[in-house]
C-alpha cells in the first residue's frame, strides 16, 4: 500500500526542487553564455540539454539493465513527445520563441531523420541491438563536430538581447559554475523523487510498463526540460530554451539509447511503433507550426498542447 501522504510530501519537495533548481541552472548558465561570449542556443544544445537528459538516461538505462524493455524505449519515446507538444507549448504561451534560421533548416531536420532511423532499425530487426545503439553513437559524434563547425563559422552569433534578464555576467566565473551546477543537481534530485512518487501511485493501481513509460515516467523525466525551458523562457532568453528542447530530443535519441543498446540490446514490441510514430509526427508538427513565420507563436503552442492531450487520452484508452 502506497502511503498517501509521504509520496504527496515527495512530490511537493520534487517540484520545489525543480523550481529553484532551474532558476539557480539558467541564471547560471545564461550568466556564462554572456562571460564566455557563446550564444545561447550552442549552451541550450549542448551542455543545458546534456543536463537535463540526465533523468532520461538514468531512468532508460537502469530499465535496459533490468530488462523492462518497453519502458525503456517507451520512456524516449513518451519524453520526446512531452519534450516537443508540451514544454515547447507550455514555453509559447509564457513567451512567443523566434526559431533560429539553422534551428528550422537543421537541428529539427535531422531530430526527424534521427527519430525514422531509430524506428528502421528497430522494426528491421525487432530490436535496438548494439551494432543499432553504435550507430547512433556515431551520429551524435557527427552532430557534435557539425555544432563545432557552426561556431567557428560564425553562423551561431550572440544576441546581446538575449541576456538582459539573465544573471550579471560580472559575477565570478566559479560563482556562475556553481550557480549552474547547483541548480543542475536539485533539478535532476526533483525529477527523481517526481517520477519516483507518482510511478509508485501508477503501479499500485496497475498500470502497465508501457502506460507508465509513456506517461508518468516521460513527463516525470520530462520535467527539468520543463522548469528549465520555462525559467529561460520568462528571462527572455528563448533560444535558451528552444535550444534546450530540441538538443534534449537528440540525446535522448543518439545518447541514451546509444548507451543503453550498447549495454544491453533492447527487443522492441509492435506496440511501441505507434508511439514512434507520434514521436515523428510532433517534431514534424513543430516545424509546420514554426516555419511560416519563423517563430513558435501562442496559437502554435496552444496547437502542440491539444495535441498532446488527444494522444494521452488514445494511449489511456488503448
């Protein structure tokens, strides 16, 4: 029997750490960007969404490990879609979110390209195997060369406007580590007594592996992406935010399968091609509502939302 009220006390002291956590993280973080001089969709696609996969990949590869399968490919799959109709919906109604040029051309682009490989490779053979996970192992290393080639280029440029409402560049630069290290740690502590708390509510009243991978574990996963795109979000720093979400969505991918195939090839059920699907559909649904003015709008964001809602309520009743 679950006790009721200390899983609702560790839902509250998660959700307080997320939020002190992702203010201390892009105040951290968006004071570096200033510092160091590095635009803030570089630190959004790199080192922010880095961070805040970290719970992805803790929860998909202890579940690769433990053999739960489906959770495991079900929990990228269910935070993608979280990461992309929510966060990014909920992000549009705090503050209209211009895209960068190579955001559109590129980086959501090969999100698509990347999430249709998976799904090849999995239905190809029934499953992740390693030879799949090194694959994708590669491409992350490509991607990674590719944003190293943006920023010598100079096609990544600072926007001094972008940090007006971030934490003064001034301060010391192992005050600003800090900062971000800090609010990294209480983030990813919220998240795991989050997704703790409300898995052991899901289970006690049966919920399947699948149902709670797609759900409960993606948005529980799901949630330092939130707080911290949000926090960028209302400091005006929205490539901060954007660059969060769709470098999230590539690790979760290359990364955290990448290293979970690695250590152990995953089977991959028919169920889960449905939710791959939706997967490539929402990043695709992104672009449509993006590309005609360059810019993720509140009707956008409203758009992603009811969409999400409808594929939760597919999913329940399946």
């Amino acid at each position: 029997m679950v006790n009721v009220v200390l899983t609702l006390l560790m839902l509250v002291v998660g959700f307080v750490l997320l939020t002190k956590g992702a203010d201390f993280f892009v105040d951290g973080a968006g004071g570096l960007t200033t510092r160091l001089g590095v635009p803030s969709i570089v630190i959004g696609l790199t080192i922010v969404s880095l961070g805040t996969s970290a719970p992805e990949a803790a929860v998909t590869i202890t579940s690769a490990a433990q053999g739960i399968d489906q959770m495991a490919i079900a929990g990228v799959f269910g935070s993608n879609i979280v990461n992309t109709l929510v966060v990014l919906g909920v992000v549009a109604l705090v503050r209209e979110a211009p895209m960068h040029k190579s955001t559109l051309r590129i980086e959501i682009p090969f999100v698509v390209g990347i999430t249709g490989l998976l799904l090849i490779l999995c239905v190809r053979d029934g499953e992740l195997g390693r030879l799949d996970a090194c694959a994708l192992l590669l491409l992350l290393v490509a991607y990674l060369g590719y944003l190293a080639y943006m920023m010598r280029s100079g096609t990544y440029t600072v926007d001094e406007s972008e940090d007006e409402d971030s934490l003064d560049a001034a301060q010391p630069m192992h005050r600003l580590i800090l900062y971000t290290v800090v609010g990294a740690v209480a983030i990813c502590l919220g998240a795991q007594l989050t997704v703790n708390s409300a898995t052991d509510i899901a289970l006690a009243v049966g919920l399947s592996d699948r149902v709670i991978g797609l759900t409960i574990v993606a948005v529980g996963t799901s949630l330092p992406e939130l707080v911290t795109s949000v926090a960028a979000a209302r400091k005006g720093q929205t490539d901060l935010a954007i660059g969060n979400i769709v470098g999230s969505s590539i690790f979760n991918v290359l990364f955290v399968l990448g290293i979970a195939g690695v250590i152990m090839p995953m089977p991959f059920d028919s169920s889960l091609l449905f939710d791959g699907l939706v997967s490539l559909a929402a990043i695709a649904l992104l672009w449509v509502v993006c590309a005609p003015q360059k810019k993720l709008g509140r009707l956008g964001g409203v758009s992603l939302l009811v969409c999400y809602i409808v594929y939760v309520v597919v999913v329940l009743m399946g």
